[in-house]
C-alpha cells in the first residue's frame, strides 16, 4: 500500500532522523581509535620533547621489531591528556597521552599499551573497521528501508487515536541498535587481536606482558563502583575483568612473565615521569609527590622543573646545576636550563647551553628548535639562527614551531618570499590548510617560476587534503 503524501513526510524525517544518528554512532566508533584528520588537527595539545620522544622510540624499538616493523616508519605523537589512553590514527601513528606515562610506574606498563596499539596497525584493524562502517551504512539502509515498508502499512491502516508514529519510529529505529551492537562487538573482537598480539610481540622480544596486566586491573578498581551500571555489550572494548581473564594465563605461560625491566631503563622511566609532572602539576601538588625529603634525582628534576616555572629564576637555576653536578653530560638537564633562562627573558644565557645540550644531543630537533628561538630572542651573537633552524626543519618536515621561527629569522635578514613560505609551511605542517595555501601564494610571487623554492610554496598552495571514509 502507498503511503499517503503527510505519511511520506513523516517518513522522510524519521529516515534522516536516523541517518544521522547512524553517522553519529559510526563517527563516535571511529573516535575510539582515530582522530577526524589523517594530519594532527591545529590546536590538538601535542607535546615535542626529544627526552620523552627518545625514551618512546627506545620502548617501541623491540616491539616493532617483532611484529616486522621497519624503525621510523611508525611515528608516536604526544598528547597533553591526563587521560590514561593511547590510539593508532592509521597504518603510521600511535598517539599516547601523558597521562598514561604519568600513571604507569614502570616502562613494562608503557611497552604493553604500545604493543597492544602495535597490534591494531600490524591487524590492519582501521582499515577493516572502515569497511564495518561502510558495510553497516548499507546495512542500515536496508534495514529502515524494511522499517519503513513494514511502518508504512501500519500508518495506512490505522485508526485515529493509534499510536502510529511511536510505531514508525520504534520501527525505523529498531534496526539501528543492532547495527551498532553489532559494530562494538566487531570492535572488541578487534581490541581482543589485539592484546594477543601485543602478548605476542612481548613474548618475541624477551618482554613481560605483567605490565599489561596491570593496566587492565588499574582499569578494573576505576570502574569497581559502576560497573553494574554498565552494558557490556555497549562497549567499544572489552569490560577490563574480562581482558584479564582472557590474557592472565597466556602472559603467565611465558618465562618472561617475572622478568624486570633493566634499571637504566627504569631510571629513564622515573626520570620522564619527573619531568612531566614537573611541567603539569602546580609546585604545591609536585611538593606533594617529590617532598624536599626525598632527595633522589627524578624528585631533584620535579622541584627544579617546579621551581622555574614559579620562582625567581636564579633560585631555579642553582637547581638546576645541582642537577649538572650530579649529571655533567645529561643534555635535559643543559636544555632545561636553556629553557628556564629563554622563557625568563634571558636569551643570551640560554644560547650555550642549548649548544652544551645539542652537543650532547645532536639529534634532538627540539632543542635546535629552541636554540633558534633563543638566538631569534636576542641570544643570537656569533651564530646563524636561520642555519640552525634549517637544519631542524629539514629533519623533522612537520616541525611547525620550527618553521614559525624560520620566518622570524628570514624575516629579520629581509627575506620576505622566503620568510612567507615558511610562515606556510608552519601552517601546512598544523594541518592550517587554508592559511598555508594564501601564504604560499603570497611567496611564489616572489620567486622565479620554477626555481626550488618557487616549487615548494607551489606543492602547498595546490595541495588538497585527503578526505578520510
């Protein structure tokens, strides 16, 4: 029977009604694990520390090693999250947030969440979950279609009075629920892969999977008090008691299980923690955690961190060279010091020992980063901001602070075309798009056609971003 035209138009909203909470629903479960841009969206908190970025790739480098991954293929972002969490964006990036370092007391901890992450881009999990998301899309279709046969001939034929639109709608929206219990139970089958290869790629590398146990039952006591209240079929992941059970006797089964991790690493691990803590936490909440009682260096390196972003800056940097004592060649240390002088207003006394630092560390492209900030600020005598801050850009392409400061430079020797195409690659390299494409153009007025430069602003101001399915 055909629907009447008033029948129909209420047929068309409750058809788009659910069409967009099916989007929502298959936007929603994608979020679990990616973010909405391939690209690190512009003001997305990141955090670029060669410290913390170098421990991870220390982490990482077994790992990947095991599962057949070529090092430096995978990159690990950063993220200014207190949130205990950690998600692959796609076949190349693992973001991990601070609040997972924090949290975790040992590096075997860390190590298992990334092998766990490992196991989603080894998995190829996005890429399937994708084709869930297309295949339920036409799923769903079909399935309100049927709604909507089914509903139509209820509204035709029934009487003033019946509650026929309460009908259509359980009708069209019915369906959807199972589409999207169906795509979470696909999930945590995916999340279950997974920690088996995580365990895997731990057991290959002569690791202990107890770490990741641990972080489970960490899990586990967070939702002790509400997990009544949860319907574990409407999880995105495995409830945490259920992980525990599934991997407890598989991770308990390697020779591995009791094995610790080496103390040079657990000191790096200590010493990271330290750091972050120092950098995010109020100096009353890092006084709590590192009391002046404890005088063991991971606690030296909170308070000193506390203690220049609050204090005078001579008391900070006493500190701070207490710290070069203990250490002479640890390059955070010169950095830190380096940092506390640039960001007191102190340039020239920031230079040599962001140099001291690089010297220490060569490759660290923050701390030339910053060394060209400095230089930039005032601290620049006897050297060449614009040289250094090349060479930090051409090793790390999506360094944008990095490019922000080669413009300043360019600028400051009157190069504007030069400095304008920096200024666009900055903004191509935070995922600006629009920015990066007018400042390009505004570069490649000022270079000859087909010269490298004129290329590079070209590449920008031409380039359309990859829309994700």
């Amino acid at each position: 029977m055909i629907p009447t035209l008033r029948t129909q138009t209420f047929l068309g909203r409750q058809l788009r009604r659910a069409t967009a909470l099916v989007a929502a629903a298959a936007t929603a479960l994608v979020g679990v694990t990616a973010p909405a841009s391939a690209q690190t969206p512009r003001g997305m908190p990141v955090i670029r520390d060669a410290e913390i970025e170098g421990l991870l790739r220390d982490y990482m480098a077994p790992i990947f090693k095991a599962a057949g991954i070529n090092e430096g293929v995978v990159e690990i972002t950063i993220i200014n999250s207190k949130e205990f969490n950690a998600f692959v964006a796609d076949g190349r990036r693992i973001f991990v947030n601070i609040g997972t370092l924090m949290e975790a007391k040992t590096p075997n901890e860390v190590i298992g969440v990334l092998a766990h992450e490992t196991g989603h881009i080894v998995g190829g999990h996005l890429a399937r979950l994708r084709q869930r998301l297309d295949q339920a899309q036409t799923m769903s279709i079909v399935a309100m279609l049927l709604g909507i046969g089914a509903a139509a001939g209820a509204v035709a034929t029934s009487r003033p009075g019946d509650n026929a639109g309460g009908a259509v709608a359980g009708a069209v929206m019915a369906p959807q629920e199972a589409i999207r219990r169906s795509l979470l139970s696909y999930q945590r089958g995916e999340e279950q892969a997974a920690d088996r290869s995580a365990i895997s790629y731990l057991n290959k590398s002569g690791q202990s999977a107890k770490g990741m146990l641990t972080t489970f039952q960490r899990f586990e006591s967070q939702i002790a008090f509400s997990k009544r209240f949860i319907d574990p079929y409407a999880q995105s992941h495995p409830m945490p008691a259920d992980r525990i059970a599934n991997l407890q006797d598989l991770a308990k089964k390697s020779p591995y299980y009791d094995k610790l991790d080496p103390p040079a690493l657990q000191a790096r691990h200590d010493m990271m923690r330290a750091k972050l803590y120092g950098f995010t936490d109020t100096p009353q909440g890092v006084g709590r955690r590192y009391p002046p009682s404890d005088m063991s260096l991971p606690a030296r390196y909170a308070r000193a961190i506390a203690s220049y972003r609050s204090s005078p800056i001579d008391s900070a940097a006493a500190q701070i060279d207490d710290l070069i004592r203990a250490q002479p060649n640890n390059p955070w240390f010169h950095e830190l010091k380096g940092q506390a002088y640039l960001e007191n207003g102190r340039p020239a006394q920031a230079v040599p020992e962001l140099r001291k630092a690089l010297s220490l560390a060569p490759g660290a492209t923050p701390i030339r980063t910053m060394l060209g900030q400095a230089m930039n600020a005032g601290g620049g005598k006897g050297g060449d901001a614009v040289a250094e801050l090349t060479r930090a850009t051409a090793r790390d392409p999506k360094n944008a602070e990095g490019f922000r400061q080669l413009a300043i430079a360019l600028a400051k020797k009157n190069k504007i075309p030069e400095a304008d195409l920096a200024s666009a690659q900055a903004a191509f390299a935070e995922g600006d798009y629009g920015t990066a494409r007018q400042i390009a153009n505004r570069a490649k007025a000022g270079f000859k056609t087909g010269t490298p430069n004129w290329l590079k602003a070209d590449d920008i101001a031409t380039y359309t971003p990859q829309k994700m399915n």
